[in-house]
C-alpha cells in the first residue's frame, strides 16, 4: 500500500485501513489465510525468520496476513503503534495485564467497569499477587488519592458500563503519569470514531471487538492497542506466550464489519439521541444518563473529549426491579439480550443480568440501582424503537 492513510478522514480510514488490494491476485477483499503454518523456502529463510531478521510469517499463533489486517485497521483507527488481535476482548484485557504487570503491582479501575474485567482483577490477578482498588474515575481525586507507589496500571471505561459515567482521558493521563503508572483505556463504547484515547495520553487501548468494531452481532473477538513501540515490545511475546490469539476466519469476518464501523457508529447514534429525549420525557423513567443530554452531569466533558455521544444509554424506571422486568418481557422490535454495538437494539436489565454476580451493596455504590435499564441502540428506524418503548411503557400502567 503506497498512500499515506492517515491523511484521510476516519470514514475513509476504516474502509482503507488495511484493505489495500492483494498484492499477489489484485483481490479487493482480503484473501483468508486459513492456515496454521507458513512455509519456507529453504533452511535459510526459516533461521532468517526466526531470528526476526527478515519479514515473514513462521506460525500463526505469531501472526497471520488476514489477522495482520485487522491489526492494522484497528490500530491505524486509535493512532496506536500496532495491534495484536485476541480470541475476545477479554483475552484482550488479560493479554495487557499478563504483559504488564507483576506479583506486587497494584491496578487502580474504574468501579463501573464491565462486571467481569473487574471480577479477573478481583478474584483472579489478585491470586498472583496483584491488587486492585476500584473507584469513580469520573472524580480525579478519588483516583488521585487511590494511586500507591507500586500502582503500575491504570485502568478506565469511558464512558463506563452501564453507569455512563465519563472519565477525564487526559486528567487520568496527568494522573498516571505522575505515579510512574501506565494509562490502559477500554474504548469498547465510543470506537475509535467517537474518542481516541492515545491522543489524549492513554497508553494502551484495547476493544472487545464483539461490539460496535464488528457490529454484525455475529463474532466475539477482542484487540490490544499499544501507543509505542516500547510498549509493543513489551506485550508482543506475552501475546504469543498468553496464546490469546485471534482465528484468521474470526479477522475476515471483523474486517467486513469493520468498514463500515463508521456509518453504523453515526447511524446509532442519531437514533439514540432521538431515543434519550424520548426516554426523558416519559413519566415512568426516573432518569436518563446519556452524554448527549444536558442533563448528563458530564456533558461538557462529552463534548471535549468524544466527537458524538455515542448509542448507549441508560435509563432507570421508578418503579424498580419489578418494572424492569415488566418493560423487558414486553418489547416486540427491541431484543432481550447483553452485548452491545451491534446492528440491532439490544436492551438489558444489569441488576438481574450483567452485574447480577455483584453483591447489591456494592452494585449500587457503583450507581447500578435495580431500575437501571440499559440500552444499546442499534440502526433500525427511530420511530419503530420508540412505538416499541410506547407499548412495552403501557404494560407499566
Ligand atoms: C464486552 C466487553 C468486554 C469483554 O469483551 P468480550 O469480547 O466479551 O470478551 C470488555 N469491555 C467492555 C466495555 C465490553 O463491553
């Protein structure tokens, strides 16, 4: 690929990044290489490239043309040095913390976080002897106040799950930086088109690409984002080692959803913002936390720091657990389901779902009252997923 990418505009970018034609048949979509191992010519090549002296694939647990691709994609996306793609976001989130830290380090996080990045830390990294304090990233100096001389890792989700809660990427940065702690950023929600977070001082970003990056509902799959190359360096054996790699069929189907991330980020997102000013008004919600509504207490910080307000939002009905239920087992268009970023709106109830496996007390320290609800607003017609809330709102009377 000749051209320069990045002078192109995001759209541009996430149909072009990396889908340059095949260099061998002049093939427009990228060849699937299905296949474990790679051949070389002679004794040579193979001493070559194993010793990293000469460019070429030797196994793909190590790395694969079509999952190179998506590397690619994703990373050119973020602004990030490079990408490893990983079986699911998950994998993608165990590949960082494997790579970065230590038994004795100590991991500051967002209390929001999705329920089981935060359950590994808890239950499982805390095992090796690494420790995590969780707090409302949305308030500096409660992290400012976590922060300890071996906290090596800071962990946000902003906006976060399904608090909608934002925190300030470039504070957190400041923050990170001053302890000598790295900036790790769960950019799930926004995408790439929405917030880029290694503009912004984040260190490492990685995805659950189940969600908006695919969009087709229809692959779980994850990647890690380093900002440089020293950081890349760092994480680049642990990915082999950790074995958190992607399937190249799983990279093919990715790539198509991926071109067309940014057309479906805005299309959501102009039905959510119609959604949100929907929800305000009807008199069973209590509240609507959306950053697009003036009502959101960070919507100045939405503004700065993303380029639109996103899909999701939640919303929490007056008439709590029960009215959850009743909402839920009452819509026709919408779909009773967890994951989000797909091409369909999916709705969920995290008290009974999600976050369910977190003790009440501690749910709704992390603002997860019984009648949140939360919504991910897909590409349908907006005037179809709003007469599907009109009737599923009238079973409430
Ligand atoms: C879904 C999700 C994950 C986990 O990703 P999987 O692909 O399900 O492993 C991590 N972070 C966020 C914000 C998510 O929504």
């Amino acid at each position: 690929m000749a051209h320069d990418i990045k002078k192109y505009g995001l759209t541009s970018q996430t149909i072009h990044a990396g889908q340059y034609p095949d260099p061998t048949t002049g093939a427009v979509a990228p060849p699937l290489y299905q296949t474990s191992t790679f051949a070389f010519k002679d004794c040579e090549e193979g001493a070559a490239r194993f010793a990293g002296k000469q460019d070429g694939y030797i196994y793909s647990r190590m790395g694969n043309p079509t999952v190179a691709r998506l590397e690619e994609a994703v990373s050119t996306l973020e602004g990030g040095f490079c990408g490893f793609a990983t079986g699911s976001g998950m994998a993608a989130l165990n590949t960082t913390l494997f790579a970065l830290l230590r038994s004795g380090d100590h991991v500051v996080g967002t209390n929001s976080v999705y329920g089981p990045s935060r359950m590994v830390l808890e239950r499982d990294w805390s095992g090796f002897g690494v420790e995590s304090t969780f707090v409302d990233t949305s308030d500096a100096a409660a992290v400012e106040a976590a922060m300890r001389p071996n906290t090596k890792l800071l962990f946000i989700e902003t906006p976060a799950n399904p608090t909608m809660a934002l925190a300030d990427i470039e504070e957190m940065s400041r923050i990170a930086k001053k302890s000598g702690a790295l900036l790790l950023v769960d950019n799930t929600f926004a995408t790439p088109i929405l917030q880029r977070p290694i503009d912004l001082g984040a260190d490492v970003v990685m995805h659950s690409m189940t969600k908006f990056i695919n969009g087709a509902t229809d692959v779980v799959a994850g990647m890690v984002v380093p900002a440089t190359e020293e950081l890349a360096r760092r994480i680049r054996p642990k990915h082999y080692y950790l074995g958190a790699c992607m399937d190249p069929h799983q990279a093919w189907l990715v790539l198509r959803g991926f071109k067309t991330l940014a057309l479906r980020v805005r299309a959501s997102q102009e039905n959510a913002v119609k959604v949100a000013s929907y929800l305000e008004e009807n008199p069973h919600v209590e509240w609507v936390r959306y950053p697009g509504l003036k009502s959101h207490p960070q919507h100045a910080l939405a503004a700065r720091q993303m380029k639109g307000p996103g899909a999701l939002i939640s919303f929490c009905l007056k008439g709590g657990l029960d009215a959850g239920r009743t909402l839920l087992d009452n819509v026709d268009l919408m779909t009773l389901a967890v994951s989000l970023g797909g091409i369909e709106t999916l709705i969920q109830h995290p008290s009974s779902m999600t976050h369910a496996a977190m003790p009440r007390e501690e749910r709704l320290q992390a603002g997860i009252e019984d009648g949140l609800v939360r919504l991910a607003v897909g590409c349908e017609d907006s005037a179809d997923i709003i007469a599907d809330f009109e009737n599923a709102f009238s079973f409430l009377r």
